[in-house]
C-alpha cells in the first residue's frame, strides 16, 4: 500500500535501535582502564542488583566500599574484588569504591552506577604497561565485537530491502491472488465543498488485504503554501474509519499541483462503496470530496 513500506521503514529502524536512556553511562562488558597511560581518579562503572562485577589489577590492593554491609555478595582476593550490589539499590544510585594499590600511594575511586539489568562483567586495573598477551585479548574481543555489529546491519539492510514495493506486501501478508483493486474518480468542482483555495482534479482509491489508501491531486488556489494535517473517511450510512493517516512529500506552493496520500487499517469488506472523504490542513483550510469510492 502506499505508505505500508515507509511505516515498515519506520518498525524496522526502531526495532534496530537500542539506545541507552538519557544520561545513563554507557555499560560495556569488560572495562580496561591503565593508569601507566592515563590516571583516572573516578571512573564510572554499571553495576545491577544480582549481577555479579569483578575487578582484576595487575598488583595487590586494597578495597573499601561504601556501604558495604548493604552489598548481596563480596569476595576480596589478593588483586581482585567481585561484587553482587545491594538487592534495594535505586536506579542512578552511585555508590563509591576505592582500591588502593600497594607498593605504592597511588589509588583509583569507582563510582558504582545502579543500571537495572545492564553491568559491567569484569574491570580490569594496570599499574604497570599491559602485556602484549593482554593487548592481543582485546583486539580479539572488539573484532567479535564488530563482526557481531556488521552483521547486524547487513540482517537490518536485507530487511529493509524486502520491505519495499510489492514484493514487502506480499511478505506482509497484505497481498493475495486478487491483487490490489483500483478505483480512479474524476471531480468537479461543483462535486466537492471547499473553502475557495483547494479543489482536488483525481482521486485514486486502492486496497489491500487490510488496508485501504488513496492519492488525492489537489490544486491551491490560494495565496500561501498549504500542507495536508488529518483526514476522514465517513460512508453515507454514518460508519467512520478511525486511524486514518495522511502524508505529502512537499507543502503545495501557491497556484500549483500535488499530490496528497492517506491510508487507514480497514480488513476486505469493511466500509466499502462511496464515502465522503474530508482533508484539512494546519492554517484550517479544508475540503470535502462527497462520493469517493472505494475497491
């Protein structure tokens, strides 16, 4: 239909996307941070109730967290600490982790960031240079990483491209045997009620297995740009189909022609035969079209 495959363009690019709430901090699964290179003293770290987080240097050290006592799960090691954060802790709630390195004065602060259902697995502390081993764990892991995003994209992209023309119709389910039925209306202008500024020349009509739309040719007369804002469909016995949505890829200048596009869910039977289409714009102009018929 004829805004089916802009509003599966729509699904499908919600659908991809995931973005993370405003102002949240981005949760990555392990974290490296290497304070040889650039010292941080507070980094942020995304912790979630019943999630476990672990902390590995490359040193011993020493851990004090706040409030420790509310915290699920601890366990220290000699260079490591993991963590199950508090079962009540509230969304954005930071609470603070300092790890002092020994054999030295230098120390690093966390702030624990509550993200419910988002974590970080591992951080992992370097006083010193990491090791070529290390470095050679990481690039295998942000290969994965972006192998898993580019084939994401490609799954996105091959969607995208079946989801255009009649081809995204028949894998919507909208098309069957009997094809898409037409109906084209020629108006007059004794035929229609307008305000003097907006007459349509054309009317189209086609439905789907669930849907009926129309593309309406209509000529401004009047003095200023007119853009299409709602429509309404009305059959003469009173029924009114709800949810119709309208759509135009350019405002129609002043003294020319264009075409206006409306669309709304209606299943094989449902208001058939003649029924007053209504279009309005933004700066309240409108126009009726009494007998449009439709397939």
């Amino acid at each position: 239909m004829l805004l089916t495959a802009s509003a599966s363009l729509v699904v499908l690019l919600v659908q991809a996307s995931s973005r993370q709430p405003p102002g949240m901090h981005p949760c990555e699964d392990i974290e490296r941070i290497e304070l040889s290179m650039a010292p941080r003293i507070n980094a942020e770290v995304c912790v979630s109730p019943g999630l476990l987080t672990g902390f590995l240097f490359d040193t011993p050290v020493d851990v004090e967290l706040q409030d420790e006592v509310r915290f699920a799960e601890l366990l220290r090691g000699k260079s490591s600490f993991s963590l199950v954060p508090p079962p009540d802790m509230v969304p954005g709630e930071r609470l603070r982790l300092t790890a002092r390195l020994q054999g030295g004065a230098q120390s690093v602060t966390f702030s624990l960031v509550a993200s419910p259902g988002r974590s970080t697995r591992q951080v992992e502390v370097y006083r010193d240079p990491r090791s070529r081993a290390s470095l050679l764990q990481e690039n295998v892991q942000e290969h994965a990483k972006n192998q898993e995003l580019r084939e994401a994209v490609e799954r996105l992209r091959a969607q995208l491209t079946q989801s255009g023309g009649l081809r995204g119709l028949l894998l919507a389910g909208s098309l069957d045997d009997t094809g898409i039925p037409v109906w084209e209306l020629k108006v007059g202008r004794d035929e229609q009620e307008s305000d003097d500024a907006l007459y349509a020349s054309r009317v189209i009509t086609y439905r789907s297995l669930n849907t009926v739309a129309g593309e309406v040719w209509l000529m401004n007369s009047g003095t200023t740009s007119w853009r299409v804002e709602g429509a309404s469909l009305l059959s003469a016995d009173g029924e009114k189909l709800e949810g119709v949505r309208v759509g135009q890829t350019e405002p129609i200048p002043p003294q020319q022609s264009r075409r206006v596009f409306f669309e709304a869910d209606a299943a094989r039977g449902v208001l058939r035969g003649e029924v007053m289409l209504r279009l309005w714009g933004a700066d309240g102009r409108t126009l009726t079209i009494p007998k449009v018929p439709l397939p």
